[in-house]
C-alpha cells in the first residue's frame, strides 16, 4: 500500500470520530453514541451509498485488513481495561447491601426477561450455530450488560462519582458485568465455539503472563510498563484463542488479574496513556469495522422485535435496578438515579452482540434491533438521570408541602424561590 490511502482513511476517521464525541458531549450525551454512528455513517449505510466511489478508494480491501488489525488490537486493550475495573473495591461498608441487590436485579431480571424472549422467539432469529440453550443465555447477556466505562464517563460528567448512587451503581455494574461475561463464555460453550484444543500453545501463554503479572507498573520505565502490558494483553488474548476461547475472555481475565493485583489508582501515567490511544485511536477503527458490516439500508429491520427488545430492556434495567436500590435504603433521589445510571449499555454491548453475531447465534435482524437498543438506551441515560433529580425534586416538594399543611411555595408564604433543579440539588449537596 504505497498510495497512502490506509492513513487517508485512518485520518478520516479519527477526525470525524472526534468531532461527533465533541458534539456529543456538548449536546450532553456519551461520546460513544456518536463515535459509533460515525462508524455506521462511514460505512455502506450512508457513504457508500451516497458516494460509492469514495467509500472503495477510502475503505475497500486494500486498506481494511489494516483498520481491522488496529480495531483487533484495539477491543484486546478495551477488554483488558473492563477487567481491571472489573476488579476494583466493592464500595463502602455502608452501600454493601444496595450494591449486592442492585447487582442481583441488574443481572437476573434482564437475563431472565432474555431467556424467556429467546425461548418464545423459537429461534426465529438465530444464527446458524445457535441452540436454545446458547440463544437463552446469549440474549440474557445481552439485555444485563452495563456500559462501566460509560457510566464511569457519565458519573464523571455529571459530578456523581462521590455520590451514593454514583459508588453503588459502579460497584454493581462491576459485579453485573462479570456475571453477564460469564452468561456469554456459557453462551459460546453451549453453541460449540469454545473447547479444549491446543492447551500446550494456551498453557504456555497463560505461563508466561503470570511472568509479566509480576512486574509491578512504576517500578520500571514507562516505555517497559507499556510494553510488558501490551505484551501481556496480546498473550493472555492468544492463549485464550488458542485454548478455543474467544480471546477478549483472555484479555478480560488478564485485565481483572491486573487490577486485583495493581488496583486501577495505582496504574500510573503509562497505562492512563494507555487507556486515551485506546479510546481515541484504535476503538473508532472497531467502530468502522462494524459499521462496514452493517448495511442499515439493507438490513432487515424487524420493528415488532425492537418494540418489543427495547421496552424489556428498559423496564427490567431501570425499575429493577430503583426497587432493589430503594428496598436497600437508599433515599429516594438516590433509588432513582441508580435506575437511571444502570440503564447504559454502550460500547460494551457492541462488542458483545458483535461476538455473537460472528459465532453465529444471532442473525441479523437480531443484531440490527440489539444496536439499536445499545444506542438507545446509552442515549437515554444522562436526560433520564436529569429527569430522575427533577422527579425527586417535585416529590420532596410535595411532601414539604403537605408536612406544612399547604403548598407555602404556590402562594408565596415560603421562601420564595422557585425549587431547586436536580443538578443544583446535587451541587448543594
């Protein structure tokens, strides 16, 4: 590739990426949303229908298989990165029981509400290597899959990290989303992608990452702590492809076995590094990779499956996540933001329709409707959190007002300021 087509794409891409995250943000949402639909604009469903000439000079075969390489590479250190959150403390002693229900209801109510979707659905919308078991479990993981690094980024936004909600929503998307990982190696096994071949290739690379798990990140260089991380991602990754199991499980679990040994504070400049050239260079050619894959035009959209998907997969996050918050004690205002919060799905269901889509245990109509949900529900989740304050605003208000045995605010006997906004709330806090 001499023409220098492969950095024209890669350029393209980068910038238009960037520029959606930025208009994102601004426009109050995860820059996740728009990233991806630049992905899905780049591709057949809008350039190369538009412009067919410009999409096979920008991203024909010739410069692809490199995007592909990065985007490789890049979902390895995106799943090495879930795991070492995935790792991180529980939370406070005093948020225990809300975390252990919010993460019991986060899981079992969406899991259970996708296996029975999959069941009634009878395979109607089933990839070729799918059994009922594999499409139960899949569709349970699906639909229970929190975003934790979105929600990281949207607490983060919002100023809600130290809060209650904000250290209970965390905790238990941790604990939900290393069960949901768990429902998809099941998923995989039960469907025969995953076996036991190759164990010598697959033993000798888990031996030598627990060499690396030994080197500790700060005591060396940064260029050796980024190396040996890298190293050990790309080795964990082939040692689970070589033992028949997808190799984000290996670069999961290597992420996991890094944070309970290196907690994610400790990591150092090196691998925060790590982390950015991750988000902003290598995911957005995972992005154009799926949405090279996906033809929206032509794609076979099932409206009667998405009305049903998307209403199951709100209900079950938001109402199920708010009662077990609300049942643990937590206040009101709380309750309602960690139903809100629970609700964002992201990236991370992307990458896990994705994978089920290539093992065969969705088709595509399947794989339309779930990345619609994905987005959808991602979207919704900062103006469902503002709304969530405003509600908890108006029913503070109105319990004021009954405890005074009047509404003081409607005819100007009370303080005479109108109430207060859920993000002004928050701030006084």
């Amino acid at each position: 590739m001499t023409d220098g087509r492969f950095l024209l794409a890669l350029a393209c891409l980068l910038l238009l990426t960037r520029t959606a995250g930025l208009l994102a943000r601004r426009a109050g949402q995860p820059p996740t949303v728009a990233e991806l639909a630049a992905g899905l604009l780049l591709g057949p469903s809008l350039l190369g229908a538009v412009a067919p000439g410009v999409h096979r000079f920008l991203f024909g075969p010739e410069v692809l298989p490199a995007l592909g390489a990065l985007a490789e590479l890049g979902l390895v250190l995106y799943a090495f990165g879930i795991g070492r959150h995935l790792a991180g403390p529980a939370g406070p002693d005093r948020t225990a029981p809300a975390v252990t229900a919010v993460s019991a209801a986060s899981v079992l109510l969406p899991a259970a509400a996708g296996a029975v979707l999959a069941l009634a659905l009878d395979g109607a919308h089933a990839g070729p290597r799918a059994t009922p078991v594999a499409s139960a479990l899949f569709l349970g993981c699906a639909l229970s899959i929190t975003a934790l690094p979105v929600l990281a980024r949207i607490l983060d936004d919002e100023g809600l990290t130290a809060t209650p909600a904000g250290r209970v929503s965390l905790a238990a998307a941790a604990v939900g989303d290393a069960v949901a990982w768990c429902l998809l190696t099941a998923a995989l096994f039960a469907a025969g992608s995953l076996g036991t071949r190759h164990l010598l290739p697959a033993a000798a690379g888990l031996a030598a990452v627990a060499v690396l798990l030994r080197t500790r990140p700060g005591t060396t260089s940064r260029g050796a702590d980024l190396t040996l991380t890298v190293a050990g991602c790309a080795l964990a990754a082939a040692a689970s492809s070589a033992a028949g199991l997808h190799q984000l499980l290996g670069a999961l679990l290597f992420g996991h076995l890094f944070g309970r040994r290196y907690p994610v504070a400790a990591g150092g400049p090196a691998l925060k590094g790590l982390d950015t050239v991750t988000t902003a260079i290598l995911l957005p050619c995972f992005f154009l990779g799926f949405g090279q894959r996906l033809d929206l035009g032509s794609a076979p959209w099932d409206a009667t499956l998405l009305a049903v998907l998307l209403p199951v997969a709100v209900l079950t996050k938001t109402v199920g996540c708010a009662a077990a918050a609300a049942l643990a004690g937590l206040p009101r205002r709380e309750w309602l933001r960690v139903g809100a919060l629970m609700n964002s799905r992201g990236l991370t269901e992307i990458v896990v329709i994705s994978l089920g889509h290539q093992a065969g245990l969705i088709d595509r109509a399947m794989l339309v409707a779930l990345t619609v949900v994905a987005l959808a529900t991602t979207a919704m989740t900062a103006p469902a959190l503002r709304l969530a304050d405003r509600l908890a605003d108006r029913l503070a208000d109105r319990l004021a007002d009954r405890l005074a045995g009047g509404p003081q605010s409607r005819t100007g006997t009370g303080s005479g300021s109108a109430p207060a906004t859920g993000r002004e709330s928050a701030a006084r806090r």
